[in-house]
C-alpha cells in the first residue's frame, strides 16, 4: 500500500475513494478498523471512521489506531479526509485529529485544503466558498451538529488547535507546485505548522498535490487528492458512471437523513416526479409510532426507487432538537435508518442509496460492511459501491453533492431492476 487514508465519516471516505481511483489507484474502502492485512495489489486504502461528531478523544483515539494499521500496511503517505465544507465545531474534530496525527508521523509542515471545485467549494484568501456563497451564508451555518457560521479557515482551524495556523494564499498557488513549496517551508520555518492553502480550480488542487509529494500528512477534502496519485506513479482511469454496474434481481431504496439545501432540494425533485416518498416525522419515531419493520414494508411495497426521507427545514429542525434534544433526535433518526436498511436486506433488497454522512454510518455499521470497492461515478464525489465478498450494493451520498435527480440516477448506475 502507498497511500494511507482516514475518513472521518462514511461518505467522505467513499467520495475520496472515487478520486483516488478516477486518478488510476487501485482503492478499497474499509469500514471502520480492519482486521487482517490488505490484499497486496490495494495502492490506497482508505479507513472510513464514523468520527465527525463523536468527543474529540474518541477520535483521536480511532484515528491514531488506524493509522497505526496504515502504517503496517507499508504506506509512505498519510492523508486525514474530512469535508469540503471543513464541518466541526471549536472543540474539533479536525485540528485535534490532525495534531495527534501530526505528532505520530512528526510531520512538520501540514496543510490543510478542502477544496472541491467539482462541488462548488473554493478556498480564496483563506476563505472557504460554496459556489458563490461565503460558507457562513450557503446553509452550513444551520447544520444541526456542526454549523459552520465563520468562512474564515484560519479562524476556524485556530480555534481547534494548539499550534499556530498558517496561510498560502492564491498568488503562491497561481505560480505553480515550486512556489507552493516554497509558500509551505515559508509559513513553516516562520513557526505556522498548520496552513491552509488556497484552490480555486482542479489544476490548483493538483499542483498543490505535486507540492505535498515529499510530505509525510496532507489533510483536506477529497479535491486536494487529484494531485496525488501521480506522485506514486499512477495514470487516470475511465470511471465515468456512463455504463454503471451490471443489472441486478433487486429494486433501489432510498434512505435519506441529510437536512442539506441540496438533499431536501433532491427530494423535492423526486417526490414531483411521482416517485414514492415517505416523510419520517421526528415525533412518530420518537413516540414510537413509527418502527423499521413498518417502514421496511412500505418501501418494499411501492413501485420506482422508494424513498424515506427525514430531511426537513431548518426551522423545523430547530423546533425538533428544542422538544426532543438535539441528540435524541439524531439518535432516534439514525437507529431508524439503520435498522431500516437491515430489514430491508433481510427482505431480500439489495441496493440501498444513502444521503447523509450520519445516515450512512449508521446504515453501514447496521450491515456489519467491511469493505467496498470503488465503482463508476454517479454524480461528482459519489461511486457507486460494491460490498467486498457479498452482492449488496450502495451509494452513499454527501448531504450536499448531487444533482437533482440523484435517486434515480443512482438507482441506474447501481443495476437495480426496472
């Protein structure tokens, strides 16, 4: 193995997965710690932990044991993958994960860069943009577990971390890989370890990759990994989605937990298409009016791609966590997916879709999944996955990537039947 991945969440690492192997790696996605060494052809493995929200500790904890794993492996880089849209909160996840990472490898320099242009997400004098908008004002700022309401990166990476932050900004970045370079030993021998870079498009990202090659952790978002594969000597591969998988004996059910502008926005689109939704009402599941089994068979039962869907306003949102608790409420959501998605296999579905990044933790682990292969894209940053050793079938989607017909056309590209 050459690079060494982990993923603070389900979806994230999936996303990560596609590019790596888009740029030519042979990738395989594991679920949580493995437990046996990787097969000797996987160029990048990716560790995909369920770490985001959990106390800062805990994932210090599961971060350090999987990088231990990594390095057993025999890889010569490490990459710490976490959202384009930089989600944690003061008390972290991302500085404390990254200094304890950063430590272990005594690193020196670390950059931090979640970029994605493909999704709209842009980082211009330190400043993170989702398409047009600073990210304090595109949505994030009412994510009801990490709201992100400072666009300033800097800002938001010193409020988590010991050591002094750092900035490359677009000039550096403008002027090529050799000046990025400089740009990093610069901030460093200046006493700033931590530093994020600027990247505006796809050809930043890869020359900030070729800067990196000689550095032990690079931490970002999946768009930061375009430039790193060719570091190891890999060439692009076709993996477009335009013939997905081949056709299965099984329908596609969708399980949506995202709140995101743009999951809400694909189950609009959906429900006017005249697919079949079901609306999960915080207070039935939490009232107990409401159970997996009964969910189970509803979608079973409807033609098309069936969905589920607990996506909501933000006001809404807010006037559930104000009853219930902010955690009861994700708890409850979770464990209903999760257990959803169990009884659908036990039903003999063996295609799900997932949108959501706690959503899709939840529903992985209840699978007991231990590792996916990396199939075609279907929309930018979502492959379709193919479970190692059994014949179930997922996408697991970021709340905000897709268009606005991504049920559908995952559906498609995972094989299910008409």
């Amino acid at each position: 193995m050459k690079l060494g991945c982990i993923g603070d969440d389900f979806t994230g690492s999936s996303d990560l997965g596609n590019t790596l192997a888009k740029a030519g790696m042979r990738v395989v996605q594991y679920c949580g710690l493995p437990n046996s060494p990787a097969a000797p052809d996987v160029e990048a493995g990716v560790v995909s932990l369920k770490t985001r929200t959990v106390p800062a500790d805990e994932a210090v904890r599961q971060s350090l044991e999987a990088l231990e794993w990594l390095r057993d492996q025999g890889c010569s880089q490490f990459f710490f993958k976490y959202c384009s849209t930089f989600d944690s909160t003061s008390e972290g996840n991302i500085g404390p994960v990254a200094e304890a990472l950063s430590e272990a490898l005594e690193a020196g320099p670390v950059i931090f860069c979640p970029a994605f242009p493909a999704t709209g997400r842009s980082i211009y004098q330190g400043h993170l943009f989702v398409h047009d908008r600073l990210l304090s004002e595109s949505g994030m700022e009412n994510h009801p577990l990490t709201p992100m309401r400072d666009a300033d990166l800097r800002r938001v990476l010193a409020s988590q971390t010991k050591k002094p932050v750092g900035h490359v900004a677009i000039g550096d970045v403008l002027a090529g890989h050799e000046a990025i370079r400089r740009a990093i030993t610069r901030e460093f021998e200046a006493g700033r370890p931590f530093i994020i870079v600027d990247a505006v498009t796809d050809a930043h990202l890869v020359e900030t990759g070729k800067a990196v090659a000689d550095l032990p952790l690079v931490t970002g978002g999946s768009g930061i990994a375009l430039g790193l594969p060719e570091n190891f000597g890999c060439r692009p591969a076709r993996l477009d989605g335009g013939e997905g998988f081949g056709p299965m004996a099984s329908k596609a059910v969708a399980l949506a937990g995202s709140v995101s502008r743009a999951t809400c926005g694909q189950v609009e689109a959906h429900r006017r298409a005249g697919q079949p939704a079901f609306e999960i009402v915080a207070a039935d599941v939490l009232e107990k009016r409401l159970n997996a089994d009964s969910l189970a068979e509803w979608l079973i039962e409807q033609e098309g791609v069936p969905l589920a869907y607990s996506s909501a306003d933000p006001e809404t949102v807010l006037e559930n966590q104000r009853r219930f608790g902010r955690d009861t409420v994700a708890q409850a959501i979770e464990q209903l997916f999760a257990e959803t998605a169990r009884a659908l296999v036990e039903r003999g579905v063996d295609i799900i879709i997932s949108a959501g990044g706690e959503t899709s933790g939840a529903i992985v682990s209840a699978l007991e999944i231990e590792a996916f292969e990396i199939g075609p894209e279907i929309d930018p940053g979502v492959p379709a996955l193919q479970v190692v050793g059994r014949s179930l079938r997922l996408a697991l989607k970021s709340g905000n990537f897709g268009g606005q017909d991504f049920f559908t056309k995952a559906a498609g590209i995972l094989g299910a039947s008409a």
